[in-house]
C-alpha cells in the first residue's frame, strides 16, 4: 500500500511536470527506480516466491500453502507493479513486460482468489483489471459483478465493472492512466 501511495505521488509529480510544459526529469526517473527497486524486492523475499507462472505443476502443488495473507500480499505487489509501469510508461498493447506482469497476477487470481476477501481486493483487481488482455476480460467482469453485491460493504465492486468496461473500450485508441481517473471521478476514492 504504501508503493502504491508513492506511485500516486509520482503520477501527479509527472502529471504536474507535464503541465508546467517540462520533460521527464531525473527526479521522476530516480523515484520510478527507488519505488520499482522496492517493489522487486518485497516480490523476490515473498513467501510467494514459489509460485512461477512457467511451471504451472509445481504451482499448483503449493496451492494449499498460500494463506489469505500471502495472497492478498502478493496481488497487492503485483498490482503496485503494474501500476508503476502504467505511469512511467503508459498502456502498450504489445508490451511483453505489461503482458508478463498482468499474466501473473491473473495467474495469481485465477487459482487463489479468497472469495470472502474480494471486497478488499478492489484496488488490485481495478489496476491489474484496467491492463487485462481481452482474454482475461471475463475474468474480472465475473469478479466484480459476481453476488453478494446486496451486501453494502460489497457494493462498490459493481461501480468499477462500467469503468473497465469503458478503459477497455478506449484502449484500442490511446489511453493512459489519467483516463482511468477521470472515469473513475470519486468512484476511485472507494477503493
């Protein structure tokens, strides 16, 4: 949580720079790196480690060892990840690290999901969702429209479900990670 409150912070340090009609500076640079250097450290000493998308039979032989914990951890950093590289380098269709670092995570998702922790999972499930591969797109339209919504502390998921729908609408012309805030207007302030 707090890398993603640091990238928040890069976002509007770029976002800022951009209107005062400056280039990316060292500053942004420095701090992308700082925040990244951090982020692939807290993903490499994770108790999740084990878990390696190229080896899909020793993965799901751990299955039974990953705690709610250590999910909701792991999503978290992967979501951090690819939020950081949505802000330094916007969305690339044919970008294999954003492909690589979405594919894990909806690895992540698909086999360990904690239904009781969805409502938590919001923020994750949002960023990772707004870089989903077509193919993944029902995944997380079955994630954010799936009951209980009639539960209030449940009820923000359905909110989010239009504003991926429109993102992936819009990524086929340009979109970048300002768009999902202006979608999102105060919406964004629930997750």
């Amino acid at each position: 949580m707090l890398q993603i409150g640091r990238i928040s912070g890069l976002h509007e340090f770029k976002t800022e720079a951009i209107r005062q009609g400056q280039s990316v500076c060292e500053e942004f640079e420095r701090r992308s790196e700082d925040i990244s250097r951090e982020l692939q450290i807290g993903l490499a000493s994770s108790s999740l480690s084990f878990l390696s998308v190229s080896d899909a039979e020793f993965a799901s032989a751990c299955n039974a060892f990953i705690t709610p914990h250590q999910f909701t951890t792991h999503l978290f950093a992967l979501s951090a990840t690819i939020y950081l590289h949505l802000v330094i380098f916007g969305y690339q269709s044919g970008s294999e690290t954003l492909k690589s670092m979405v594919s894990e995570a909806v690895t992540l998702i698909r086999r360990h999901i904690p239904a009781e922790l969805t409502h938590a999972l919001v923020c994750p499930l949002y960023i990772i969702g707004s870089a989903a591969r077509s193919e993944d797109e029902a995944l997380f339209r079955h994630v954010f429209s799936s009951p209980p919504l009639l539960d209030p502390s449940l009820e923000h998921r359905a909110k989010f479900l239009p504003i991926l729908e429109e993102i992936w609408r819009m990524r086929e012309t340009g979109w970048e990670w300002e768009t999902n805030i202006q979608l999102s207007g105060s919406s964004l302030l629930l997750i």
